[in-house]
C-alpha cells in the first residue's frame, strides 16, 4: 500500500513559495534526507520527485519503528513538492470534522463546501456560520490534521508516525510557521 506524509504550512498563501521550497530542499540535500537530482520516485503527474538518501534515517525514530518506515528499495521514495494551491486531506478514513477556534462548534462539511471559493484565490479565510469569527481557514481545526496551503511537502511512502519531533520542528523554523504532518493512505 502506498501512503504519504505532507508536511504543510499553517497558512493558506505563503509568501514565494518557491524560493521557500528551494531553501528547505537545499537544507533536505545538505542533511542528505534526500537526493539534489529529480528521478522518476513519486506518485504524482510525472512521478518526477527527489529520491531518498541515506541520511533519512537521522530524521526518523528507528527504535521500534517497523523496518518499512522508510521506503528504501521502493520505486516510489521521492519527496514532491507542491508550489501551488492545494488541499490536503487524508483520503481514506477522513472525518470531515473541524471547530470554530471560538465558539467550538461544529464547522467541518461547511468549511469543506467553501474550499470552492478558497482554492482559485478568491479568499483566504473562512467566517464560522455559527458565531461569525473570521480566520484564515488553517485556524479552524480538523479533528485529523489537515492543510490548506499554497506550499506541501510531500515524502512518498515515509511513515511520518516516525518522524522525530525535532525534524518536525526544524521543519517549522524553516518555514517561519506552525506545520501539519497530514498523514495519507493510497
């Protein structure tokens, strides 16, 4: 089975995105978690992604992880990254539950049904039907993490459960933002 872990900028439209995307993969080269070249590893359009390198093992929790946390040997292995707007779910399994931030209640099919508004630009946020509070969509949590964003790295077939909180949390610095690690099963 095939599955992903997108690591995903709390933020609908990140600020250029693709020059952020050329820093965090120079970093993900240096740290040798990924290979410089693009190959033909992923999942998506041209399966055109950056393969696996040895050093993925330092960003991983490799005691008692199951030892096909890391999809070496695969022929998909590649990090993707996705430098336009996009919507990232879990597939199977996805509640569709999310909150207002304020008055708690229940938001999620609503906050799904405006994505047609969010994904071609037209707005950023998202008004709670319940009490009016106005956030960038990221602020209204889902019961299992999501992201809405302009900027999503995708680790084809790396079991994200292993990453170590300190990648996770480098990985945020980098970015200058809070992060959701969106789990998907293909």
């Amino acid at each position: 089975m095939n599955m992903q872990s997108i690591i995903v900028p709390q933020i609908s439209t990140y600020p250029a995105p693709d020059a952020r995307a050329r820093k965090v993969l120079a970093w993900l080269t240096a740290q040798q978690i990924v290979e410089e070249q693009l190959t033909t590893c992923a999942l998506s359009g041209n399966r055109m992604g950056y393969g696996i390198a040895q050093g993925a093992r330092q960003v991983m929790e490799m005691d008692g992880a199951p030892d096909d946390c890391l999809p070496f040997g695969r022929s998909v292995h590649g990090l993707e990254i996705v430098t336009q707007r996009c919507i990232f779910t879990p597939e199977q399994g996805f509640e569709k539950r999310a909150r207002c931030p304020e008055c708690r209640k229940q938001v999620g099919e609503v906050l799904l049904e405006s994505l047609e508004s969010w994904m071609p630009g037209e707005t950023e946020n998202f008004i709670c039907p319940h009490c009016d509070h106005e956030d960038d969509i990221n602020a209204f949590p889902f019961t299992q993490p999501c992201g809405f964003s302009n900027l999503g790295f995708i680790f084809n077939n790396w079991d994200g459960a292993y990453f170590k909180p300190s990648f996770l949390a480098e990985f945020a610095e980098r970015l200058g933002r809070s992060i959701a690690l969106v789990r998907v099963r293909l």
